[in-house]
C-alpha cells in the first residue's frame, strides 16, 4: 500500500488508500468505525465518487494523520 489521503465531512471521516494490484480503496467511518468500503479505478474517480455520493469538497482531502 501506498499512502492515503483523509478528509471529514459532515461528521464523517473518509480516507481513500491506493492499492497497486487493485486500484483505490474508499473507506467512510463513522466514530472510528470503518462503516463501508468502495473500490474505484483510479484516484480521480475515488474523489469524484466521494463528492457525488457524500459532499465531500475537493480542498478537504490532505495527508493521513498517523497520530490518530
């Protein structure tokens, strides 16, 4: 795995995890509970996918906190 990138959004936390062998892994949590998962094509796609089904702006995504 490579790094991932997290955003919150309306009381929600998101992170988006590239997988090499196959493609861009969604997870939406919900009090640090992973709640559902998606699987997209490409970086792009995972965001765009976030956006339409959950509101999530593009400028909220940055680094994973690995403190948390």
């Amino acid at each position: 795995m490579s790094e991932s990138i997290q955003a919150e959004h309306g009381g929600r936390k998101f992170k988006i995890e590239e997988d090499i062998n196959a493609g861009f892994y969604v997870y939406v949590f919900e009090r640090e509970k992973c709640t559902q998962n998606y699987l997209q094509d490409s970086l792009k796609l995972a965001k765009e996918f976030v956006r339409e089904q959950f509101g999530v702006p593009e400028d909220a995504w940055g680094p994973e906190d690995k403190q948390k």
